[in-house]
C-alpha cells in the first residue's frame, strides 16, 4: 500500500521543494548578501554537524541539513505578530528561505538508489550531476511554461513536474530534492510566468504538506524499541535542544533563536535522503523519526509562545 503511494510522496516532497526556491531570486539575493552576514548561517550547520558525528559519522550531514531547514512561512507568521518590526527582521522570512535552500542543495551530497534505499556514493563528484540535471529541466519548464495557455494548463504541468524531476533523479541517482529546488531557482528568475507558477505554488502548499507528512508519517518504521535507542533520544534532544542554541550564536544573519524554532516539513524526507549510512537497526529509520519528533515538539514550543511574543515590544526581536 505504501508502495502506491510513492507517486503522492514524490509530488509533495517535489511541490515543496519548487516552491522553498521562490525567494532565490536573483535581485533578492544580492540585496540579502549586500548585508552581508549570511555566511553566519553555516554556524547551526557546522555545530549539528559536529553534534552528529558523535552519534555515528552518517548522521554528520543529515543532523547538520535538518538543523538549516527552516520553515520561512512561520518567520513570515511571526514578523506579521511584531509590532515594531526593526530593519533586520523584514529580510528574516527571506534569510529562512536561503537556509532551507542551502539545506536542500547540501542533500546533491549523497545518492538515491531507484528502489529508494540509500547507497554510499559511487564517486566524490556524483551528488555534482543534480546541478546540470536540475538547470536543464528548469530551462526545459521555463520554455515549456511559456506556451502553457491559462491557470488550469500552468497547474497540470507544475502537478507533471515533480513526478517527472522525481524519476529522472532517481534513474541518475542524485538527490530528487537538489534537483527540483535547482528547477525552482531558474523558474524563480524568469519574468514572463514567475509569479503565476509560484502564485499556483503557494495555493496549494498546505494540501500538499499534510500529504507528505501523513504518507511520510507512514512509512516510517518504529516500534517500543524506539523509546529505548540512545540513539534516537540524542539526535532528537540534539535537535530541541541544540538547535536553537546554535541559531542563537547566529542571531546577527538576521534571525533570532526563537525564529528558527519551527523546522520545515522537508526536513522529513531530507533526514531520509541525506543519510548515507545505517543506524543501529541497519536503516535511516532512527534519523527519521527523530527530525519527526523534533519538528513536532519545536513546534508547539513556538505555537506556545506566539501569542506571549506578540505582545512584547520588538516582537520576535525581543530575544
């Protein structure tokens, strides 16, 4: 059943990923790096990293892609609570999305075998083919894009896109995810259908993210074993925990700790995807489940919290 439900997860994980790009746009970028500071990001990154590493070297890279992978619509969320929003905090929902895109770029790392398992990389450059793959389709959407007539023509073809980014990522096995945010970045810098494809993009966002965390959900496989894996419990504590510490002694890229507290849905498939080795049930599973957790509890942990912060002058600045 589950195997049948592959193509829903594709189109999901695809959607999400298309969309996380609308923000590299060209003139956006270079206005965020004449801040300068973005360099700062790498600072959670490299930290989980190293906090990974100590669990297993497989888990370095997958610890260190969730720890960027924010959710920029609850930094959106939480500048429109600010009441006095200074200078550095309306460049913070577009500081997110960068992070999450490095997240998803930094996933070309490591291959994806077409029976969906994990294999160690077959070269030191490989992860390198998802950028050309992903440019020529983004090139190829674009061109086809242009002679889509109408809402209902732009729509089917952003439904076909991910699927078709999916297999093709697969057949080359490099990261689907890498591959279709590389899509979305040459769609985010073309003039004539920019707007429309990421208008239709964001509309159905939260329909396509309740499918990919309930077929994610799903398939992941855990047990009471769960509950007694050191494990499971040091990657999730390194996430609740560590994490937002980490954001902090990152403050000055523009965002607060308390910003990054909410964790983007495409952390679920990046902690799959990204992992390159086995935990000590002999799959990914553990990962999995702890970026689950994680997400979950940083969750309502800012959920709980927003209404409080909204009412504090500066907003989510306070901190």
């Amino acid at each position: 059943m589950l195997g049948a439900l592959a193509p829903l997860k594709a189109l999901a994980c695809g959607w999400l990923a298309l969309l996380a790009a609308e923000s590299w746009n060209v003139q956006r970028l270079k206005r965020l790096l004449g801040r300068g500071r973005l360099f700062l990001l790498l600072i959670p990154a490299i930290l989980l990293g190293f906090i990974g590493s100590l669990a297993g070297a497989p888990f370095a890279l997958p610890l260190a892609c969730v720890a960027i992978a924010l959710d920029p619509d609850a930094v959106r969320h939480g500048l429109s609570l600010s009441p006095r929003p200074d200078a550095g905090a309306r460049f913070a929902p577009s500081v997110a999305a960068v992070s999450l895109g490095l997240a998803l770029l930094a996933s070309l790392a490591t291959p994806l075998r077409t029976d969906g398992s994990l294999s160690p990389m077959p070269g030191p450059t490989h992860g390198i083919l998802a950028i050309p793959l992903g440019v020529a389709l983004g090139i190829l959407s674009v061109m086809l894009l242009r002679l889509a007539e109408g809402r209902p023509l732009v729509t089917s073809f952003l439904i076909a896109l991910p699927l078709v980014g999916w297999g093709l990522a697969a057949r080359t096995l490099v990261s689907p995810l890498a591959v279709l945010f590389l899509t979305g970045v040459v769609l985010a810098n073309e003039g004539a259908r920019r707007d429309l494809v990421f208008t239709v993009l964001a509309e159905h966002e939260r329909r396509l993210t309740m499918a990919l965390l309930i077929v994610t959900g799903a398939g992941l496989v855990y047990d009471r074993g769960a509950l007694f894996d050191p494990t499971f419990w040091f990657l999730t504590s390194a996430l609740v925990l560590a994490r937002p510490l980490a954001w902090r002694l990152a403050g000055a890229a523009g965002l607060s700790s308390w910003d990054a507290l909410p964790i983007s849905p495409l952390a679920l498939p990046l902690g799959f995807f990204a992992a390159s080795g086995r935990d000590t049930r002999g799959s990914v599973g553990g990962l999995s489940l702890a970026a689950g957790a994680a997400s979950l509890l940083c969750e309502l942990a800012w959920a709980g919290t927003r209404e409080r912060r909204s009412t504090t002058p500066g907003g989510a600045r306070a901190s």
